[in-house]
C-alpha cells in the first residue's frame, strides 16, 4: 500500500512539477498537459516495443513533452491567442496525434516488453521487495529532477523566468523577450509532464490515449495541497513541497477508493473528490486560515519558551 502510494506520488510529482512551472512561475494557465502526458506515454510504448533502449526512449518522451509545449506557446505568442485556449487547441490536437504514434490504438500492451522497471526488478529481486525497488530509484530520479529545477532557477535565465509571472513589464523595461522566456518555461513543464506519462506507462503495464484526462486538474490538487502543508519562498522548498503534495494528493485519492464505500462514495466518485480537495485549498488560501494558524503556533511556542 505505501510503497504504491509512494511510486504514482512520486512518479505523478514529475507532473505537478511540471504544472508548477507553468501555474505558479510563469502565471499560465496550461490546458497541454492533458494532451503531453499521454504523448510522452505514447512514445515511451512505441519505442519499447521497437526495442529502442529505456533510457533513450525517456529523452525521447522528454523531447515530445517539449514539442507539445513549443506548440501551445507558438499559438499563444505568435497568433495571439489566449493562453488558455491555446493549451486546448494543442490539447485536443495531440489526441490524434498520440493516436497516430500507436498506430491508430486506444491503448499499447507493455506486459511482455521489458522496461526499466522490470530490468531493475530483475536486478534487485534477489535483494528487495520489487516495490520498494522502484520507490528507490524514483526518489533518485526525482531527487535529480528537483536539484536541476532549483539550480536553473538559480541562474539568470530562470530567475528572469520566475520574474516574468509577477511582473512582466520588468522583463520588458530590462530589454528582455518575454515571449522567448514564457516559451522556455512552457516547453520545460510539458518536457517533464511527457517524462512523468512515459514512467506511468512504465509502472501500469501500458499506454492509453486517455490517460491524460483531467491530469492538469489532479495536478493543480497536488499543487494546492502542497502549498496547505508548506509556505515559503525559496525554490528548494517550493519544488519539495510539490512532490510532497503529490505524494499526499495520491494517499487520499487511495483512501478515498480503499474506504470510500463506508460514505456510499465510489472510485467514479474521484473526479469529485478532486474538485472539491481544489474548492477547499482556494477558499482557505483566501481566507489566510493558514498564516492565522502559522503565526498562532508561532505565538504559543515563544510563550512556552519565555
């Protein structure tokens, strides 16, 4: 049960970091990633079954994600149109092309193609639950992803990005394209969201043309529920925080299909249950219970000093 809570939070982490990105760095509203994920599933399965090895079949998968993005940030840049619909036009345009990539299939079989999870189960078996061998090398994975985002957005360049979601005329007035920048970051979350599709297909046995509905939206319910737990300003913590509300958002939706039925609520029922979970992050994030909390703890743990 943990160990399967942890594999999709920490699999579906690569996501939200990639919904982070766009969201709450660059204050842009991505509908692609519904559409980037399964592509990077897509992909991933195709290559598999053609023999392609794992390790290039995921920068692969990689590079797809951030196609996808280039795409959206074309539409939106260039034609000028809205961000938004520009993420649903590339959206539902790659539902054709991920059918076309697994040659006209809804769904791509990988239970008798090898892959990196049945090598390293072969390989640690004789030592290690299989499990708790893939949360190992996806808390590795995962580890590297988060420390190459923090020093990016250490650089110029990335904090010239994060600048750009909360105040664009700054980019402006420094002589900078914004247009270049908001591209980069678009192509660099949808990279990511392909990787997180391509470990997912990995991990179910399988690629599905479907995958990738309301995706963004568990997404931005991982994002929120991360930011309930964890407030700071610090892009270590911030990235931290976004795994951590994966991990967190997939423990509840377990519980919510394991014990749901005790609230006659069943597994159709998660679509809601994550609607609601984002409902209720707004209004509390609006009504600043949490600060009111943190500074209430702050508060009573200085008097039990003095």
């Amino acid at each position: 049960m943990i160990e399967g809570i942890l594999i999709e939070g920490l699999i579906y982490g690569l996501m939200v970091l990639g919904v982070f990105i766009t969201f709450r760095i660059l204050d842009f509203a991505d509908m692609t990633v519904d559409g980037s994920f399964p592509l990077g599933g897509a992909i991933m399965a195709v290559l598999l079954i053609k023999g392609v090895n794992p390790v290039v079949a995921i920068l692969l998968s990689f590079t797809g994600g951030m196609v996808a993005g280039l795409i959206t940030a074309i539409i939106h840049t260039k034609l000028k149109i809205p961000g938004l619909l520009a993420g649903i036009l590339t959206m539902t345009m790659l539902y054709s092309i991920n059918l076309r990539i697994m040659s006209n299939r809804a769904n791509v079989s990988l239970l008798r193609v090898p892959t990196v999870f049945t090598r390293l189960t072969e390989i640690t078996g004789k030592y290690i639950n299989s499990e708790w061998a893939i949360v190992i090398f996806l808390v590795i994975v995962v580890l590297i992803v988060k420390v190459l985002l923090d020093l990016f957005f250490h650089t110029d360049f990335g904090l010239t990005m994060g600048a750009l979601g909360s105040n664009p005329q700054l980019i402006i007035s420094q002589g900078m394209n914004p247009e270049i920048i908001k591209g980069v970051g678009i192509c660099l979350a949808n990279g990511l969201v392909g990787v997180a599709g391509a470990f997912a297909s990995m991990y179910q046995g399988f690629a599905d043309v479907g995958s990738g509905t309301g995706v963004v939206v568990s997404g931005l319910a991982s994002l929120m529920i991360g930011e309930f737990f964890i407030r700071s300003n610090k892009i270590s913590i911030l990235t931290f925080r976004v795994i951590l509300g994966s991990i967190v958002y997939r423990m509840l939706m377990y519980l919510a299909r394991r014990y749901g039925y005790l609230i006659h609520m069943s597994a159709n029922d998660l679509k809601l249950i994550t609607g609601l979970l984002i409902i209720i992050s707004l209004i509390i994030s609006r009504t600043d219970i949490i600060n009111k909390w943190q500074r209430k703890k702050s508060k009573n743990s200085t008097g039990g000093l003095q």
